[in-house]
C-alpha cells in the first residue's frame, strides 16, 4: 500500500499537480494514518480530486472527463435513463457513430457496462470522473429533461387540421420530440439568444449564440436531422412539405413557467434545411437605460437628448450590437400617458404596453416610408423607425424630426460621426442633418468577465498603451477572464453596452452643412467630451468589467 501510495506521488510530482516538499509531507501523514494518499493530498489541499484522478486516468489509458470543459451532449444523455445514470454513478457524454462515452465512478464495473450496452444498443467506451461531479451532472443535465413536457412546447397559437394532417410519421416520434425539447430547455437555461441547426455532411450540428458568441453543444446522428426540422417547422407553424425555399415563422411557447417567444427561420442549403430560433426574452423590453452599462457622463449626454420636443435620436452599430434593445429603453422613458408614440418595426419582436406598433408589410406595399407617411396624419409625439434602410425613409424620418416630432430610428454605420456622412450619402440635404438631428448613439455589445472567476493581471506598460490606454493613466492591474463551470469555462458571464454618444453642437452642425469627413467630426465631438467606443470600453476594462482581449475583438 505505501508502495502504491509512493509511485502515485511520483506520477503526480512529475504532471506537476504538487511539489516535492508536499509530497513529502502528505507521505508523513499517509504513513502515521494509514489513509490512501489521494485522501491525504485532498486534505491537506495539495490536490484536487479531480486533478489526482486526470493522472490515473492517463496512467491507465482512459479518458478524463471534465464537465465544465466538455458538458454533455442532449443525444447522450437522452439515450440512458436517469435511474440507471444514478444506480452506476455514470453521466453520458457523447455519442460518435454507434459508441457512446460515459464518464464513471467506477468504469471498472462491468455489470453497468454491459447493462448500458443492452439499453442503449451502442457499444460503451467508459471514462472516468469524480463521484461528486457525475451525481451534479446528473442533477443538471437530467433535471432539463425532467422538467420539460412535450405539451410546453406546442405553439399557443391554435394549429389548423390541414396543418396538423402534413404531420409526418417520422416527425411524431417520442425521440425526436424529447431531443428538441430538451435543446430548446437548455437554451434557454445556458442563457442563449440563438439557436442553430444546422445539416452537415454526415451529421447534424446544434450551436448556441451565448453573450453574442456561438458554441457548439451536440452533434446529432443525420438520421435524426429530417424528424428535429419538422419538428421545428411545425412549432412555428412553416410548411414542412417545402424545403425548397426560405421561410419565417413564430411560436409562443412555456419553458418551465414562464411563456418566451421564438422567432424562426429556415434556409435550404447543400446537406438540407438550416433553422435558426431567435428567442426573444420579454425582460429585455423592461430594461431601463441604467442597466445597459452607461458610463455615467454617457448616459447623462443620452437622457439630455430626450428632453427635446423634437429631433431624430440615431443608435448605430452592427447587427448584433443591442440596437433595438437601447431603442425600447428610450421609449420606456418616454412612455408616459401624456405621449402619443408609434412605432415602425419589421418584425415587431416585443410587445410594448401603452405604445402603438406597427408591424411591416411588404407584400401588402406597408413598408417604412409609407407607415412614416402615415403617421404623420395621426399627431403622434414620439415615433420609433425600426431602421433607416434607403433615401425615401430617411428623408421622411429627417423631415418629421424638423417638424415637432421626436423621432428614434437605428443606422448601419460603424460609429457615431459615420451616421452623419452616411445620411448625406443617402441624399438628405446636409443643411437638412445639420438642423434635425440632436444625438447619436454608437454602440457594442461586450461579454462581461465572470465574478467567480475572473484572473488579475499586471501586463507591462506597453501592453497597455498598445491597447489604447494613455501614457500617463495606466491601470496598476486589469482582469482577464478565467473558466469555471458557472460561466462553462469562457471566463465570461453576461453582456454589456460599449457606447459613444455624440451631441450635435453649432460646430459640428458647421462640419455637417460643410460635408466634413467622419473623421473631422469624430475629432470635434472628442474636443467637446464624446468618450469614443474604444475609450468607454478601456474606461470599462480598468472598472474589472470586462477584458482587453474583448474590447479588441469587438472594436476594430
């Protein structure tokens, strides 16, 4: 036994888990107690069970499972029951072709090897695991498919019998409608804004948009693909008999208890139908302007721009970038009794209470300039532009905010000063830009570091002033993102806003009527206290709310 325990320490001294000195005195302990070594060194917090055991494992030849480095895929674990899952002390990990990879407390136990084997038909590859991490993957992992019913997921909207009646054998089948309910619970519980399925060559790929970055969760057999998209389809009520052609569809659907609205799309492509589910969380729309990451001056220059009659608010930035998110938080200031508001939206993704939207219809001839056109002879006070697409709509929104109207509308453009050479480009008179327009708003969405885990790091100054810090201001110390299970090991939990808001000024008026470049404005507005995209993010890297590397990859 001491010599077991002393080859142990060996393997563990040269992986680098504990020192020399550590070693030597957890041998003292094991020699005078008589408890294994592996004990000893957990005790002494010398080692991680969890560590001692990825040193095994490689001894042996099997592989370590780390559950927040690889999570579970939906396949796997809907392939063994949760009885059998928690008789064993086992969580399924994957499924590759016809071998299923189960983590084990014990993957020496040939009774649960055999018995997985006749379940599930696949033949069993056994890796091992802490006893402590499998029965909290069990409790996580199967606790989705527990608490999730085929019933929750069927769309409120009422199916029609001719819809029901294209309802295929293959699409009806309890596996493929448990698997697709058990992604659309994890989604929602990884905190996901996105869903994609997407046909591969010789399988189907499952990903997740989380905090505005995709990861991959499971690859799924192609058997299942033609079941998983029509299940899909029906949800959101889409002709599942054409696959030839792009389609848009919605559902309103229960997860757990509370009701969540999923926009879907489809897109034919070489290895079959594409679908993407947007999932649109109600709460986003009670959000105020304090909860999107302001800098303090930030928002007191934005909520200044409200305080006007009159005059166009323009939120720029890519797709992607919370455009829509920082509109609703405008309206929700606005919205008071007093107010007449009308909103232009394509689609109209969140209901707003007290507010009038309009959805957009292009086959019907309802598009933005002519809804705009329209609600000029209502007397609205406040109106909200989904986006201004081309000439006609922003010449209307720009002559509505010259004539008594508040008018909020979203721009592509990079940053801030681009949205006024954009707007001439598009043939609006610059003397026209120069008068309407009160404020613009350019933004990112940056991931915020995980506060369980998050690093501190000290770089060298040139780092720092590589990344945009100035000379004479350099943060002592920053933080870098980490990896934990509550963030699944990216070291980032959550978003937040990078904005710059630009006020029209007479100087930058003058610039406008003169067609300044974007450049010269952006070095004006600067002068006169506009924080740049890149400067408000560094502002939010030295507060240790977020990361370098994140400001870099959001801001070019």
């Amino acid at each position: 036994m001491a010599e077991a325990g002393q080859r142990l320490g060996q393997l563990l001294m040269r992986a680098g888990v504990i020192t020399e000195k550590q070693l030597n005195d957890a041998l003292e302990v094991h020699r005078a107690t008589g408890s294994p070594l592996g004990r000893v060194l957990v005790d002494l917090g010398y080692a991680t069970q969890g560590a001692i055991l990825s040193v095994m494992a490689k001894q042996i030849g099997i592989e370590y499972i780390n559950f927040s480095e690889r999570p579970p895929e939906p396949t796997a674990v809907a392939a063994v029951p949760k009885d059998l899952a928690q008789r064993y002390t086992l969580m399924p990990v994957a499924i590759t072709e016809n071998t299923l990879l189960v983590a084990m407390a014990d993957p020496q136990n040939v009774l649960a090897l055999d018995d997985l084997r006749i379940i599930t038909g696949h033949e069993i590859k056994p890796a091992i695991s802490t006893r402590d991490d499998i029965i909290a993957a069990i409790e996580e992992y199967y606790k989705v498919a527990e608490h999730t019913t085929d019933d929750e997921f069927i769309a409120t909207e009422d199916i029609g019998e001719d819809e029901l009646a294209q309802l295929t054998d293959v699409e009806s089948e309890a596996p493929a409608v448990k698997l697709v309910n058990y992604i659309i619970q994890k989604a929602v519980a990884d905190r996901a804004s996105d869903i994609h399925i997407e046909p591969q060559e010789n399988d189907l790929r499952v990903r997740f948009r989380i905090d505005g970055v995709l990861h991959e969760v499971m690859r799924s057999p192609k058997s299942t693909q033609q079941a998983m998209i029509s299940r899909f389809k029906i949800m959101a009520e889409m002709d599942i008999s054409d696959s030839r052609r792009p389609q848009d569809g919605h559902c309103a659907v229960t997860v757990g208890n509370h009701k969540m609205d999923f926009r879907v799309s489809s897109l034919p492509t070489v290895y079959g139908e594409r679908i993407v589910l947007r999932i649109l969380r109600k709460d986003s729309i009670l959000l105020q302007l304090s909860d999107l990451g302001f800098l303090p001056a930030s928002l007191e220059r934005f909520e200044s721009s409200f305080k006007k009659p009159y005059g166009a608010i323009l939120v720029t930035g890519p797709t992607g970038s919370g455009k829509s998110t920082s509109l609703y938080a405008a309206i929700n200031v606005l919205n008071d009794p007093g107010r007449h508001i009308l909103t232009a939206e394509d689609p109209v993704e969140y209901r707003l209470p007290g507010v009038n939207q309009c959805q957009m219809n292009h086959k019907a001839g309802l598009d933005f300039a002519r809804a705009l056109r329209s609600f000029l002879r209502c007397s609205p006070d406040v109106i909200l532009v989904g986006e201004i697409r081309d000439q006609e709509t922003a010449q209307i929104a720009i002559e509505s905010a010259l004539t008594g109207h508040l008018v909020l509308s979203t721009l592509h453009t990079n940053d801030a000063p681009s949205a006024v050479t954009r707007l001439i480009e598009m043939g609006v008179e610059p003397f026209l830009v120069s008068s309407a327009v009160g404020c613009i708003l350019g933004q990112r969405l940056a991931r915020k570091l995980c506060s369980d885990c998050k690093v501190e790091w000290r770089p060298k100054p040139e780092v720092l002033i590589e990344a945009g810090f100035a000379a004479d201001n350099l943060p002592e110390v920053v933080y870098k993102a980490g990896g934990c299970r509550k963030c699944g090991g990216t070291g980032y939990r959550g978003r937040l806003g990078v904005h710059e808001v630009l006020l029209m000024s007479e100087e930058i008026s003058r610039l406008c009527v003169e067609e300044a470049t974007a450049e010269e404005i952006k070095q004006v507005a600067m002068q006169q206290g506009m924080l740049t995209l890149r400067q408000d993010g560094l502002e939010k890297v030295r507060m240790g709310l977020t990361s370098i590397e994140e400001i870099v990859r959001v801001i070019v």
